[in-house]
C-alpha cells in the first residue's frame, strides 16, 4: 500500500502522516524534512537545496528524484507500504515515482488530496512551531497566549522552533508554487483513479478519522 499524501503548504501532510504511523506499521518518507537535514549538516545537497527552500520554491527534479531514488531502494520487507509526504511536488516527479515503483513491482495505491483554504493555511503555518530533538509538529493556537515564549515540545520537552520558511511572505509564494506547480498532480492522480479528498481545515484529529476509513478500505 503506497500513498501519496497531496495538498498545499500546512494543509497538514506532516501532522497526518506522524498520526497514521500510530496506527499502521509504513515507512514515512518526507522531501522537506530530508532536505532540512541535509540542510542541517552541511551537506553539498543541503548547501544547494537551501537557497530554493528559504525563498519557498521547489528544489530542483533532479535533486529531489536522486534522494527519493536512494529511498526506495532500500525499503523495509516487512512494512506496509511507505507514506510519501511532499513528494511528487511536479508531474516530472509523479512520472519519475511511478518508474520507480514500476520497477519493484509496486505503484501509488492511493493519493490523499488535504483540502484546505489559503488563510487557514497562513495562518497556521505562521504559529507553525516544531520540535528540534523529536519533529513534533505543534502550533501556537493550541496553547494559551502566556505560554508562547515557553513553549516545549508535549512529547520529548524539546526546544520549539519555527521553520526557517514559515514565515507569512515565503508563505504566499510556497502556496502560489502549490498552484502552478504541484495542483496539476489533482488531475493527474485522478486520471490513474487513486484521488480521494478529505476536509483538513479542521483539527490534526478529525484529519486522522477522515484518513483512516479511507485507508480502512485498503489495509
Ligand atoms: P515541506 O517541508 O514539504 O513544506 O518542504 C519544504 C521545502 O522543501 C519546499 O518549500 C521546497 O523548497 C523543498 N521541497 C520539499 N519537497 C520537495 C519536492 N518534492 N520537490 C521540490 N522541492 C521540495
């Protein structure tokens, strides 16, 4: 079972993804949290990706297709497929995804479309804050206004912090990208019968419900 997980910037890939891991024994794979480590250490990868990730455009095909490649070529036997979370971002890299699944026998089960409005997403992804030590994704709007400056992670006490890319004007170019860049893949998982939607402009919970009685059709 592999699945693509579709939507805009803050629609709540990330959220979704970390919550189905609870439930269901799959491999999670994210483009921008692989980046942000190469990012992080300093890597010739990271060096080139960063400038195209600070000004919220994407990294290169190439770039992209070379680390996903590496991935799938190194998969777990004994999971139940892999949740793929920011990746295809272009349909050069929906192609390159179906090769390579083509290739272990394999294709994209399903693709999960996260609905959500543009100022819903601004919003959140403004008070977006994340766990240095763990990942955890956290928000702002879930805690009361006295505890922002002393906000730690609920999961490992970790220090919060926002991404270099959150902020509300790398925000509206990200969601312009989604558009042009990453929407035409709606058509695209349409046409191959795998779309289905879900409302994610609720809370991270709802979201998980509205996923798993999808997913509960195929697992
Ligand atoms: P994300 O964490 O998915 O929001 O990604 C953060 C940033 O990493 C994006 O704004 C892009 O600059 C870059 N990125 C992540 N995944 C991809 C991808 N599949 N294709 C191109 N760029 C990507």
């Amino acid at each position: 079972m592999n699945i693509v997980l579709l939507g805009g910037p803050g629609a709540g890939k990330g959220t979704l993804a970390a919550n189905l891991l609870k439930h269901y024994k799959m491999q999670h794979f994210s483009t921008g949290d692989l980046l942000r480590a190469a990012v992080a250490s300093g890597t010739e990868q990271g060096l080139a990706a960063k400038k195209f990730m600070d000004a919220g455009d994407l990294v290169p095909d190439e770039v992209i297709v070379g680390i996903m490649k590496e991935r799938l070529s190194a998969l777990d036997a004994d999971s139940q497929g892999v949740i793929l979370d920011g990746f295809p971002r272009t349909t050069a890299q929906a192609e390159a995804l179906d090769s390579m699944l083509a290739e272990l026998g394999q294709k994209v089960d399903l693709a999960l479309l996260l609905d959500c409005p543009d100022q819903v997403v601004v919003d959140r992804i403004c008070n977006r804050r994340t766990c240095g030590d763990c990942g955890f994704i956290g928000n702002l709007n879930w805690i009361p206004k006295e505890e922002w400056d002393s906000y730690v992670c609920p999961e490992c006490g970790g220090e919060m912090t926002q991404r270099a890319d959150d902020t509300e004007e790398t925000v509206r170019n990200r969601l312009d990208v989604y558009k042009k860049q990453t929407a035409p893949l709606i058509d695209y998982y349409k046409n191959a019968e795998v779309l289905k939607d879900i409302d994610a402009a609720k809370d991270a919970e709802t979201s998980l419900n509205l996923a798993r009685e999808i997913l509960g059709d195929f697992l």
